[in-house]
C-alpha cells in the first residue's frame, strides 16, 4: 500500500452528465490515485472540503484500454474513480457549486 497524503488521493473531479444529475442526492464524482482505499478517499474528502461528513464511498478501477498504432501497440494509463456520498446535515463541496 502506499503511503498517501490527503491532498495526494484526490486528483481532479469528474464533470460529466450523470456526475451533475446525481450532486443532487449529495454524491459527488472524482478521480482518485490508483493506490486509495476507501477510507483515505473518506478522510482526504473531510479534510479539503471543511463541513463536509461522507456517508459512503464507492469506488471503481477502470483498467486501461489497449491502444494501437501500426505495430506498436500501448496502454492507456489505468485510473481509480471515487463516487462519494455526503450526510444530509454536510455541506456541499464549493468547486462544484455553479456547474
């Protein structure tokens, strides 16, 4: 396991329809290091959003797609993704206010 830093974990939030349509029920949508549990995803969330309380974390691992041209054949770099759930008492996160 890695040792991460809070403000490691987290890496860009995801900005996509069906990330807008579920902010209403308080879930919010981010890439997230590939090495995070669950449980540092939860503690990096309450430490850079203040207010914030999460109720569940649900994550998944999209594995990279296979990427050719000619005969060289790569990878694209794989990716962890963190649907997070705030409490209904929690505020809401700021960067996504406005979108």
């Amino acid at each position: 396991m890695a040792d991460l830093k809070y403000y490691d974990v987290i890496l860009k939030p995801v900005i996509s329809e069906k990330s807008m349509n579920q902010m209403a029920d308080k879930k919010y949508t981010f890439l997230v290091h590939v090495d995070a549990t669950k449980i540092q995803i939860r503690e990096a969330v309450e430490k850079m959003f203040a207010g914030t309380k999460v109720e569940s974390v649900n994550t998944m691992n999209r594995h990279p797609k296979v990427r050719r041209r000619g005969r060289i054949v790569g990878k694209a770099p794989e990716s962890k993704k963190a649907v997070v759930k705030l409490t209904a008492d929690s505020k809401d996160i700021e960067i996504f206010e406005g979108l």
